[in-house]
C-alpha cells in the first residue's frame, strides 16, 4: 500500500489527499476489470437475473455469519454463495424448467430466508444497511488484498476458460460434441461470480450490484464490431464508470455505488443512441 500511497502523493487531485479515497480508489481499479470480464459472459449466458439472485445468497450469508458470532461473517457468505451457485447449478443440470423459473426460486428463498435469519429474536435490520447500501470509502487495506487475489484469479479463469465459456454458452450441443464439459464450466463460472459478488456486496450494496455485472457489457453489445471488442469495451466501461462515479460521489456527497451505476446506465443510453444511428 505505501507505493500506492507514493503514487497518489504525485496525482494533483484534492480528493486524493484523504487515505481513505486514495483505498477507495485503488478498490475501483481492481473492482472494474473484475465487473467488466464477468459482466460479458453474464450477459452472453443470460444470467442478469442469477447475478442478482446471489447477492441476495451473499446477504443471507452475512446474516448466518452475524448470527453465529463470525469475526468475518463475509467470511461465512462467500461460502454459503459457492454452495448456493452450486446447488444452482445441480438443479438446473436436471430440470425441464426455463432458466428464470429457477433463478426466481432460488433468488426469492434467499432474501426470505435472509430477512427471517436477520430478524430473528426480534433483532435490529439497520446492521445490514451497509450491505444493501454499499461504502467503498470504508474499505479496508486487508480487503483490497482480497480483491486483487481474486481478480488475479478471476484472470486465470479468464484465460482457460473464456472461449470454451463463450462457446458453451451461445451452442452448449456444439460445446459437448467437441468433448468440452459444459456443466464443470457452467458451474466454475458461476462459482466466479459467487465470489466476486460477495466481497464487493460490502463496498458497491447489494441494491445496485446486479447493475454493474450487467451495463458494462450491455452496452459494450451496442457498439462491439467482434467478440474482442466486446469483452474489451465492457472491462474500459467498467473501468471509466468506476472512476468517474467515484469522483462525482467526492464532490457531490452521494453513494459511490449508485453514482457509478447511474455513469454506466449513461454509458448505455449513449452507446444505443450511436448504434440506432449506424442502423
């Protein structure tokens, strides 16, 4: 963090002059490439909704790890999503149900079973604001480590996996006919975004966190020739958001989170307005 902090000391920014923008900042630079990979294939597969249903699998996680006593109960939520996505993943293999049938099953049980968890005994809902909510100006050097393992991860996964992703998830018969096992990747990839979605719940809320798996890649479709460019206009999107919204949140007082999902969903009009207008 102190060569961080050194390079922070040479940008002429006022905003850079607290520390813990200067972390908020360094957060933004590791979150955007991670929301902007993953939002791709989640677009691709169709899976905004299943997006959304894990962080709601990662709030009743952080309510099972508060209610238990749990140092880290985040700690506790990663591993309740890896189990969540999983179970998906099982379910899905072996039902004749549509994909949004079952996303909507498991997404409703888990804010019920997470609300029930988190008022239990009659206890206070305000604790978990900050989840629903999200503040990336209270995030901490320890979880911005966490962040910069799992984006080096989530990268690997990224080079192995990506064009068998891609190819399983526009013709899965295709994929299977050329010996790839659709399902292993199926579910490493939504155990990616489990995890990606359960460390950022704290510092992006959860209200707003299924907006930015989503509009970087959205609106990366309205102006991408090819398949690399797609992928890379999503991560720049993500990327130009994050930064953008951090700074407006500076300067007007506002929640990071929304200010960056409000940039993107900017981005989105303006890049559907140049594509009708190429049509």
């Amino acid at each position: 963090m102190s060569i961080w902090y050194a390079i922070c000391d040479f940008l002429p920014l006022e905003m850079l002059s607290w520390t813990f923008m200067r972390n908020a900042l360094l957060a933004i630079l590791l979150m955007a490439p991670l929301f902007g990979m993953l939002s791709t294939m989640i677009v691709t597969g169709r899976m905004s909704f299943f997006s959304d249903a894990l962080g709601h699998s990662a709030f009743t996680g952080i309510a099972i790890g508060a209610i238990c006593g749990a140092s880290a109960p985040i700690g506790v939520a990663v591993l309740f999503s890896i189990v969540f996505a999983l179970l998906f993943s099982f379910v899905r293999s072996r039902s004749n149900q549509a994909a949004d049938t079952i996303i909507g099953v498991f997404s409703s049980t888990a804010v019920a079973l997470g609300i029930f968890i988190a008022t239990l005994g009659g206890s206070s809902f305000t604790k978990y604001n900050k989840y629903l909510i999200g503040d990336i100006l209270s995030i901490t050097p320890g979880e911005i480590g966490i962040l910069a393992l799992t984006l080096l991860a989530v990268v690997i996964f990224w080079i192995l996996f990506s064009n068998r992703l891609t190819l399983a998830n526009i013709h899965p018969a295709l994929a299977s006919s050329r010996g790839m096992h659709v399902a292993l990747t199926q579910t490493l990839f939504t155990t990616a975004i489990a995890v990606v979605v359960t460390i950022t719940i704290s510092s992006v809320g959860l209200l707003i966190l299924n907006s930015l798996l989503v509009l970087p890649a959205a609106s990366s479709r309205n102006v991408a020739k090819n398949l690399r460019q797609y992928h890379l206009f999503s991560v720049l999107f993500a990327l130009f958001s994050g930064l953008a919204g951090l700074t407006v949140s500076y300067y007007l007082g506002t929640s990071a989170g929304a200010a960056i999902s409000l940039c993107l969903a900017l981005i989105f009009a303006v890049t559907f307005i140049f594509r009708k207008g190429r049509s």
